[in-house]
C-alpha cells in the first residue's frame, strides 16, 4: 500500500525487480460510455478552455495511447493491465493488455476484480468523515479520545492521522512484522496486532509537523469507525460508502476471500528472492489501510464521487481536500485523498496488485489503472509509469508522477 512518500526517505518494499515480459493482449472498447454516477453527484464546473484542452479521444488518439501502455508493460515486465480513461464529450478508451493468469495465459480484462490496496483509505476515511457529518465525531478530537494506548495520542487529531502527519511509526515497516509477514503470508492479523508493531516505537515527530506516509494511521480510523459507528468497518463501509456511491463490484473482505473472475497476482517477495502468485494471500493485514477489491467500473464511478465529495456535505469536502505539502513537487496530500498535478485520488498496492484510481475536476475526467503486480521497474512503480504515459499524451500540462517510496513491509525496517 502506497501513497509513494515517507518525510524524503524511502522506505523499502518486500520486491525486486520482475524480468518477465508479458505479451500485450489487447480486449474491450476504446469507446465505451461513461460509468453511471449517483443521482446526486456533485461535479466541479470546468473552465471551457481546461475541458477543450483535453482531447477527444479519438481512434487515433487510443492508438497514441495502446502504444505507450503497451511499452510500458514491455519495459516494466507487466503481465497484464486494465486502462480506463473518459470525460464528457470526449469519449472513453478502455483497453486491457497481456494476461491475467501467467500459467493459463487467460487474457486480462475489464471484468476482472483486482485487489486495490491503498485506495482502500479513501473509503475509510469516507466512512469517518460521514460520521463527522452527522455529528457523531469531530476531525479534531484526540485520538485517546477513542482508542487507547496510542503514543502521544492525546496530541494526535484524527485529522492528524487522516492527513499522515501523526508521527507515528508505520507497523508496516517494522522488522518483526515483515518477519512474521513473510514468513506466512496466509495468516490472518488483528488490528490490535498491527498496532502492537507500531506502538513499540517512538514518535517519529510531533502531530502535524511532517508529512508521513503511514498504514498505522488508518488502521486507528478504522477502528474510531467501528467505535463510533457500533458497527464491523467492513458492514459499515459497505451500507455507508459502498452502496449510496452506486458500487455494485467493491468488497472489503475479512478474510482472504476472492470473488471471481479475478486476476492472479505476481510479486517478488525478497525472503527467498522467487517470483510468487500471491493471488490468495491474506490481505488481513492491510485492514482499513489496504484489503478492499473491486474493478474497472466501479473505480470509475468512484474516482468522481470521491474527488467531487458527493457522500459528504460541501464544507467537509472542502476540509478533505485542504492539502498538505508532501515535499515532492506539485503534490499534496489531504485527508485520505491526493492532489498530484491537479489530479485529485489515490494509489495503492499489495503484492501481486496495483491501481491508480485519479480524476481531473477541470476536465471532469476519470483515469483508473489496474494492474496484477507490484514489482518496482528502475525505482518506479509500475502503476505511476502508466499514469505518467497516459497523461503526458491527453493533459501535457498535468503529467501525473510521484517519485517512488514505499509504505510496504520492509525487511530492514527503516
């Protein structure tokens, strides 16, 4: 799981580099209709000049861009990628390349259910921000006000937390965890226990200081969630986040459950340095930070209704997407939520999967890669190379791009 910044450092992921190629196996329509949204979507109005700007996506155009997905995956090693990308009036491009079963050679496609990794804290963060709504908490209540035991906790806001400038250690990152991680990635972690391996840490900075990105955070929002909601995170994402955005292919399992049809996973896990399937590892331990599924169309859907604030009331919107320096250049991160170069979203990873889910509100355009590993090409995260293919061809003037740094299970823990 991943925004891609931790206060200028990186902090090593559990994966090599992967040296297979993948033939491009294009399917699907270049030229499918827009996703159907919530009746009550909120969009941002566009400038007339920054919708021109942005192509029509014409036959032409999805061969520019068949082109640069595909030499991405030949360059990255990537066994097969989902791509869509639409606006109004300008059409859709949704294309799948290469294969979503390396030993069966089944073709990926748009169908497929992927794990999302990262993009899970959107919801969760939704989730504790429709609470806010409603009265039942505030952003700026102490953590120590819900949960007990956290460090410093008194001084961290859950708006601290939400905004990854808590300052507290990541359990992802911590030796132990990695161990125990690795050593059975079937095993299934509490959240309780994920704390234990932050919590055992000092603080790395005073609440608010720095920028940190951090999977400890979210497992507390989870938990608040559960706390103030009376309610499992899961059951309440879903009767809460999931159903009102209109998402009929999104789960957050809890267990290591996968529904079908679902595209195998590829990663490099460096306790043994093979190339693995880890399609059914237990994402347990990425809970309210990294364990949600879903798929190209309800990541469509999603990518406006997060970055336009249609589950939440104007002025809380408007607070989520108050961002905050991250140190890398043209990036900001709010709550549960990024600004890369105007692109308004999130990331994310597990082994085996990555996605980049974003949106242009001056375009009113919808970018969604979903891809089946996670394996670094030359320091960058494949995910990032289609996202930065993609936009340098339909928004020159908003290239997305986030310098590489994890926040995934290091085997050094720093």
């Amino acid at each position: 799981m991943r925004y891609s910044h931790t206060r200028g450092r990186r902090v090593c992921a559990a994966f090599a580099a992967l040296g297979v190629l993948a033939a491009p196996l294009g399917t699907g329509a270049a030229f499918a209709a827009e996703p159907p949204g919530p009746a009550a979507l909120v969009t941002t109005s566009p400038s007339p000049s920054a919708a021109s700007d942005f192509p029509e996506l014409t036959p032409a155009v999805a061969a520019r861009l068949d082109r640069a997905v595909q030499d991405v995956m030949k360059e990255a090693g990537v066994p097969g990628v989902t791509v869509g990308l639409s606006a109004p009036g300008k059409g859709a491009y949704i294309r799948s390349f290469g294969v979503a079963d390396k030993a069966t050679r089944q073709p990926m496609n748009p169908g497929l259910y992927m794990r999302i990794g990262s993009e899970t804290k959107t919801f969760t963060v939704t989730a504790l921000l429709e609470l806010a709504d409603r009265g039942k908490l505030s952003v700026d209540d102490p953590i120590s006000k819900y949960v007990d035991g956290v460090p410093n906790g008194d001084r961290i806001t859950l708006r601290n937390l939400a905004s990854m400038r808590s300052g507290l250690f990541n359990y992802s990152a911590d030796e132990g965890f990695y161990k125990a991680l690795t050593s059975d990635p079937y095993r299934p972690f509490t959240p309780r226990e994920l704390l234990a391996y932050s919590f055992k840490h000092p603080v790395q900075f005073q609440p608010g200081a720095e920028f940190d990105y951090c999977n400890t955070n979210l497992i507390l929002l989870g938990l608040v969630v559960e706390k103030v909601s009376g309610t499992p995170l899961d059951q309440f994402v879903r009767k809460n986040v999931i159903r009102p955005a209109g998402l009929r292919h999104t789960y957050f399992p809890t267990d290591a459950a996968f529904p079908s049809p679902h595209a195998h996973g590829y990663t490099v896990q460096t306790a043994s340095g093979e190339l693995q399937d880890s399609t059914d590892w237990n994402p347990s331990w990425g809970w309210a930070a990294g364990a949600m599924i879903s798929d190209l169309q309800d990541m469509r859907t999603w990518a406006r209704v997060v970055a336009t604030g249609t589950l939440l009331t104007p002025k809380t919107q408007a607070e989520r997407l108050k961002t905050y320096p991250t140190g890398l250049p043209g990036s900001g991160y709010g709550m549960g939520i990024f600004d890369v170069q105007g692109w308004i979203g999130h990331n994310g990873s597990l082994p085996g999967y990555e996605s980049l889910t974003i949106y242009l509100p001056e375009a009113r355009a919808t970018l969604v890669v979903l891809l089946n590993t996670d394996v670094l090409h030359d320091g960058n995260e494949p995910s990032t190379l289609f996202g930065r293919a993609v936009t340098r061809i339909v928004t020159p003037d908003h290239v997305f791009d986030i310098p590489v740094t994890r926040s995934e299970p290091s085997p050094s823990g720093s």
